[in-house]
C-alpha cells in the first residue's frame, strides 16, 4: 500500500486550478469550449476556460479590488490567490500607473458637500453628493485655492450637474469661489466646524463667566433641530452679546508703540466666527435635504486614509493612483 505525503498533498493543492472569482479549489473540468479546457466552480457555480493574458489580466484584477477596498496586504493576498508577492505587486502597480478618471453623473437638485484633506506631497479637494455619497469629482493640488476651486464648480455645471446647495466648511477660498462660479446656490456652513473651533479657542474650562456662557451656547448648536430651537438660540446668543459687550470689546495698549489688540481676542475669535457664519448656518431647517455638516465627506476621508496606511512605502505617483482607484471603486458601490 502506497502512503501519500502530506508534502506531497499541500503542492497538490496549490498546483490544483483555483476559481478566479471566489478562489475556491472546488473546481472540476467541464469539457471544452473553443479547443481549451473549460472549468467548473463548484463553489460560486461560474465557468471558465484556462489562462489567456486578457482573462489573466481580468482575474488578477479581482485581488486589486480587495487589495485597494478590504485593506488586504499582499501576504493574505498572496495566501489566498496562490499566487507570489513579485507577480502582484508588479500586476498592481501595472493597474495603479492606469488609474481611471471619475465618471460625473448628470442629476438634479444636487446637494454637495465640497472639503479637502492633505497627504504628504499633496492636497486632496473632494465634490461629493450627499444623496449617496458618490463623489463626483476629485482634484489634486497643493491646497484650497481659489481659482482652482471656481474652475471645477463651473465644469460641474457646465457638464449637468444642477447644484441646490453646497455644505462646507467656510474656508475662504471655498466661499469666494462659490461666490463667484454659483452665486445662486445655497452655502451651508459645516456646524461641526463652527462648534470645533469655537471649543479649541474658549478652552474646556473658561475662567471668565462670558467664556463659560458662551460655551454652553456653542454646544447647543448641534441640538437645534427645528425653527423653535434656532429663534431661542439667537436669542440667547443676543442677550450674551448684550451682557458682555464691554468685555468683548475691552483692548489693551502699548504705550511705547502706539499700538492696541482685542484683551479677550480668543473670546471675540469665538463669537466673531458664529456671528459671521449665521446667516447661512441654518438653512437644513428650511430643507431638509441640505446635509448641516461635512460629516459624511470627513468619514470617507477618514477611510481612505486607513486603506492607504495599511500599503505603505508607495510613491507619490502610485499613492494618487491607488486614490483615484479607490475613489473609482468606491463610486462603483
């Protein structure tokens, strides 16, 4: 009686033909289809002939997906395609250095959420739709700037794209921008911001009585839900400006310069920044559609991020590649 090696049995199954779509060894031939050999997945139930360099291409593209959108590394990649780390990284970098473009979709009554995160090397400005999150254009640069900004808005309109309102979070050159490109569109100011840094300048623990008001004020603003909630929140923030005036306004001088500054410029910072916001912080009140905050886009920075993290040592061109892929697959969902 023969005794077969484990050894033996391991190369066996690794030899053995796997299903490009599921990876499964459950695969069985299936007779011929064209002069080649047709296989059978038992697994996930697909047909398939062997190995041209175009189905190669295909199949291998299966394991980019999950390489770029589950955060797989190439050891587990390599683990469950059979296949070696060289032929991956070599089939992945091919794709990276052909990374498509994002298709625009043509809609309606678009509620845009518009941000920008940085990478080492390079700025990451966002359009995206708060309908289903699908981004509808990206752009590449060293910051936010202005007429960066207003080129792409005019592309999007001029391409179909019907914007009802834009929801940022009131970086200056967003503002001019959209000022100058859709001056008709509705800015909502990202009320996540307005709250984050008036908290960053008023401390945790304010000494002064108008600092701690204030800051109970600010924390309130995420909790305004209907129109109620809004007239009784400025008028709160009215009266607070009433009792503090003369503090808010207090200075203090340099007497050998000449010169004079804000005394309390942190708690004035503070209530300049929601002053100037207000007109347009409450516009979801009146249409619901409208997103209140940039919440939605900041997760999906957030997630591209850990992706990216996960492949380090990618260079610059490969790290805007493997972006542009994500945010292509992404959009794919």
């Amino acid at each position: 009686m023969k005794v077969v090696s484990v050894n033996f049995f391991c190369s066996w199954k690794v030899k053995k033909k796997r299903c490009w779509a599921c990876g499964s060894l459950e695969v069985i031939r299936w007779g011929k289809q064209c002069g080649k050999q047709r296989f059978k997945c038992k697994d996930c139930g697909i047909f398939f002939t062997r190995s041209s360099k175009d189905q190669t291409h295909r199949n291998r593209f299966v394991w980019f997906k999950k390489w770029v959108l589950e955060r797989q590394t190439f050891k587990t990649l390599c683990r469950e395609s059979g296949l070696c780390k060289d032929t991956l990284q070599k089939t992945f970098y091919r794709y990276l250095d052909q990374s498509p473009l994002v298709k625009i979709r043509k809609r309606e009554k678009v509620n845009l959420r518009l941000d920008a995160t940085y990478f080492k090397g390079f700025c990451l400005v966002c359009y995206q739709d708060s309908l289903d999150g699908y981004t509808q254009l990206i752009r590449f640069s060293d910051g936010e700037h202005y007429p960066e900004i207003r080129e792409d808005l005019a592309n999007l309109i001029q391409l179909g794209i019907q914007l009802e309102s834009i929801t940022t979070d009131g970086h200056k050159s967003i503002l001019k921008a959209i000022k100058s490109a859709v001056p008709e569109v509705t800015v909502q100011r990202c009320l996540v911001h307005i709250q984050r840094m008036c908290l960053i300048w008023l401390t945790q623990y304010p000494k002064h009585v108008s600092g701690q008001e204030l800051r109970r004020l600010v924390l309130l603003i995420l909790q305004i839900k209907t129109h109620n909630d809004r007239i009784s929140w400025e008028k709160s923030l009215n009266d607070w400006q009433k009792r503090h005036r003369e503090y808010l306004n207090e200075k203090s001088f340099n007497l050998e310069t000449a010169r004079y500054w804000y005394t309390h410029k942190l708690l004035r910072r503070s209530y300049q920044t929601i002053k100037r916001a207000l007109p347009n912080m409450f516009h979801y009140l009146t249409n619901p559609t409208i997103p209140a905050t940039t919440n939605g886009i900041e997760g999906f920075f957030s997630h591209l991020k850990n992706h990216l993290d996960i492949h380090r040592g990618l260079t610059l061109s490969h790290r805007v590649g493997f972006i542009r892929w994500y945010v292509f697959l992404s959009n794919e969902k």
